[in-house]
DNA sequence: TTTTTCAGCAAACACTTGTACACTTAATTG
DNA sequence: CAATTAAGTGTACAAGTGTTTGCTGAAAAA
C-alpha cells in the first residue's frame, strides 16, 4: 500500500497505476501481489479505507479545538490543512477516486463523505445552540462547508507555501460567509422576509 | 475526440484510457491516430478545449437569465445542471482530470476555472451594483459557488432524476446563503461589528 | 492535368500487462 | 517436533501497449 502511495504521488493516477508498477516499488515479484489483494481494485478500496480514518482523525482534532474556544474556523482551516499536507498522497486518491474509474471505490467515498458531512453538521448544530444561535439546515451547512475545504484545500495543499496560506485564508472566509449567511436566513425566516427570492 | 468521449463514458477515465481502445472505436488503424493528435496527452488537451468551450456557454446562458430577471439563482442553477446532463461525458472529464494525472492538463483546467471565476465575480459584482446591495470580495464569492457547483453538481449529474433535483434544491440553497452571508458580512463591516470572530 | 496534401492502411517492433503454476522458505500452531 | 499456513520466487503465456515505416487512394491545389 505504501508503494502504490508513492507511486501515486509521482506519476498520479491510481486507475493508470499497474499491478507490476506496484510490486516493482514494493520490491516483491508480481505474483505476490495475489497474496495481499486479489485484485487492484481491492487494493484501492484498502487505500480509501485508510483515507477514511484519516478523515475522522481530522474531525476529532477539530473536536478538541472547539472546546479549547478561540478562533474556531481560522484554526479549524489550519488543521485541515495540516493533515492535507501531512498525508497528501492519500488524500489525493481520495479526491481523485471520488470522481474516479471504479464505481465501487466511487459509490463508497460518496458514502464516507455524506458520513462525514452527518457528523459535521452535528457539530455545526451543538456549537450553535451552545452560542444562542439559530441556524437554518446544518446538514446543508455541513455539505457546503465539506465541499469547499476538501476541494479547494486538497487542491492547494502541494502548492507553495504562500499559496497555501493565501487558500487557508480564502477558505475561512468562505466559511465565515456560510455561517453569516445561515445565521441571516434563520433569522429572516422568523421574521418572514425574504428578500433574497424576490 | 467523440470516440474517447464516448469510451470514457463508459468504462471511465481518460488516464486509462488506450490510443489504441480510442481508434478501435473510432472505426480506423491504430496507426491513423497520429494523423490527428501526436500524443494522447493532445487529444486531452483537446477535450478540455471542448469543455473550457461549454463552460462559457453556461455563462452565456446564465447571463441571458440574469436580464429576464425572475429568480436567478434557482434558473441559474437549473442552466447548469441541463448543461452537465447534456454533455455530461465532458464535464466529467474535467472534473476528472482537474485532480488527474497529467501536470499540463491539470493546470490548464485550473487556469481555466479561475478565469471563469474572474468573469462570475464581474456578473455578481454588476447585479450587485443594480441591486444597491454592498457585498465583500465578489471574487471569493464566485469562487465559492463556483467550486459547489461545479463539484456538486457534476457528482450528481449522472443520478436518477429525483436525486437531481434534489441536488439542484440543496445547490440554491447553498448560493442562497452565500449571498446572505456575503451581504451580512459587508454590512457588518460597515458597522465594524464583527461577531464571528470573536 | 499534374502535383501535392491528406487520411487511412497492414505489418512489424519492442515492451508491458495481468494472471497461472509449481516451487521454496520462514513463521505459527498443534 | 511435526504440520500447517503465510509470504515470496521464477518462469511462462497470451494479450495488449505505443510507435515506426512504407505504402495506397482520394481529394484539393497548382
């Protein structure tokens, strides 16, 4: 797994990524790839499988963050980042595979993700009523949020570090809007104005 | 390019995509290919030409929207979600290869979508402006609603149709509240009362 | 009408690919 | 200790890969 990893970060692209290429990195023979996977599309679902741990890692790191109080997005971003950053070939795999060759690692990182953005938007609900503050859909919220920061922030995260710390800074602000305007629609639906669909 | 087209369609991916799979489809020699392209990186290149092409005609369209009035973010999203279902193969090669594997196609899509960023932030600037409303860094905002729509809405162009729609539902409502926010935020500036950050 | 360009062809080349088989070791287990 | 299992090996094969070369017709330009 580690030397498709790297193989990956090299010359990108797991569905170009062959089955010989792989055993080569690892330094094994071909034939004892059959010993670990019986086919590359397992190895692949492996792959995500490990990819999806890393994920909830970043959430629960997020968690600790909240309760610690202080600039929650700004360094919530931060550590998105970092671990962008610290297992980027990985993430990359899962950015690539979720519009990917394979329908089941597709289907399946649709499903982690969709898993994430629950989990995010429970969050998202608790810190709000802990504030006093009414919100609209957090699920929407979460989706919203999800997106951007794994799109734009897997994106950038082998970019130059001034670009990288320009992306974190976009990304905040982004999200900073999104809960504005959360913020906003809630409380314009209580008072039923809607200014914005007319 | 409608044979590569119609084979990524299919068994997915353009990296695992063979020149020889292309001019089988195609109907001529493998030989014959070279008439046309000198690579397979070329006929890429080329397919995301096509793309760039269709994308401006999504603006196009949306900006027509923009001057019958009615509810422009709702038909806006409607435009784009008709426009990756009918030529859904070449969006999905975009969004493929925006994360994919080869470095030159990689940066032209990323090249590609900045500018339509650049002209997206001069849309909602002027329908800003005709609006009175004040709003922060238009350009930041069509990043953000660009990268939903352009992700979420190509993910799902491919699902059933109530799925779509929903989709589309979920896409307005996450533009609905970037203005919001983005409205809220400059207001909030002007008053310098900047709740979010403490 | 002659000439040049264009798109296509078959055959061949040197590789690489996934997979199968029978085999050796090393470690684990009974 | 003996037996079983896990991991790895070399060889082989059929199929597929990108690319080159020299060739054919047809269409377009001269």
């Amino acid at each position: 797994m580690a030397a498709a990893l790297k193989k990956m970060s090299e010359d990108k692209g797991f569905s170009s990524l062959g089955l010989r290429e792989v055993t080569k990195e690892a330094g094994i023979a071909p034939a004892s790839f059959y010993r670990h996977f019986s086919n590359m599309e397992e190895l692949g679902l492996a792959l995500v499988s490990e990819a999806e741990d890393a994920l909830q890692a970043i959430l629960l790191d997020a968690k600790a963050l909240e309760e610690k109080g202080e600039d929650i997005v700004a360094s919530s971003v931060q550590v998105c980042m970092q671990h962008f950053r610290d297992n980027g070939p990985l993430f990359r795999v899962l950015a690539r595979e979720a519009t990917g060759n394979s329908p089941l690692i597709r289907r399946r990182i649709q499903r982690c993700l969709m898993n994430l953005n629950h989990q995010l938007a429970e969050i998202i609900e608790l810190e709000m009523r802990r504030r006093h503050r009414k919100i609209t859909n957090p699920l929407y919220i979460a989706e919203a949020i999800s997106t951007l920061v794994f799109n734009l922030g897997i994106a950038s995260a082998d970019l130059p570090y001034a670009k990288q710390k320009e992306a974190e800074k976009r990304l905040a602000h982004h999200i900073r809007i999104i809960y504005w305007g959360a913020e906003a629609m809630a409380n314009s639906q209580h008072l039923s104005r809607n200014i914005m669909l007319s």
